[in-house]
C-alpha cells in the first residue's frame, strides 16, 4: 500500500469516527447544551462528514489504481472535510471564529469531487487496473 493511499484511509477512519461521535452528541445531549438549531446544523455537518468519509475510501481506491489526479483530490477531500464539517461543528457549539473556514472547506469538497471526475474522464494513470 502506497503512502497517499494509507494516509487517505487513515482520513478516512478519522473522520467517520468523528462524524459517529459527534452524531451521537447531536443525538444525545440535552437541550439546554445544544438548541434544536444547531443541533439541526451539527447533524448536517455530521452528514458531510461521514459521505467524505466515504469518498476518501474511494478514493483510495482509484489511487492504488492509477486514476489521474486522485492524489490531489485525496488533498483536497482531507482539508476540505476538515475545514468544512469542522467550521459547521464549530458553528452548531457557538464557536464562530472556526466557522469561517467552512466556505473554503466546501469549495476544496466541489473541486475535489471534479478533480475525481476529470481523473477517470482523461484515462487510466501509470498502472493499469478496474478503472482502466
């Protein structure tokens, strides 16, 4: 297993296993710690979280097996993740200044998600394999 592959299934594992945690807190804690509306945001940014989760393990997939520019959007999924669900957390616990970061995490989510795209568009990378 090649090192971007490893690194991206260990973002992988990090993320679902905070977007688990943190829905349980969406879940669980009482209300007088998280009003319906940000506990409404939280489990959005929940969400996001465990389908980057998901992605990332895709894409580990798609680098062991070549595909264009999967590096990159392994990158770009990693921050944008981390920048996005953690500014929306952020924001559903009352902490504004981390929320900022969300846009950017975002757009880095868009792009990625292209990048993905235009990989397997422009054809198979230096091995061959299933996504040939």
């Amino acid at each position: 297993m090649r090192g971007a592959t490893r690194a991206a299934i260990v973002a992988s594992g990090v993320f679902g296993a905070t977007g688990v945690a943190l829905g349980a807190a969406a879940a669980h804690l009482p209300a007088a710690m998280l009003d319906p509306r940000h506990r409404a945001m939280l489990g959005h940014g929940v969400e996001m979280e465990i389908w980057h989760a998901l992605a990332l393990l895709g894409t580990a997939f798609a680098l062991e097996h070549g595909l264009r520019l999967a590096r990159i959007a392994a990158v770009m999924f990693t921050l944008g993740t981390a920048l996005f669900c953690g500014g929306v957390d952020a924001l559903a616990f009352g902490l504004a200044w981390p929320a900022r970061a969300a846009p950017l995490g975002g757009t880095l989510l868009i792009l990625a998600w292209l990048l993905l795209a235009s990989g397997a568009l422009a054809g198979r990378g230096s091995r061959p394999g299933p996504l040939s």
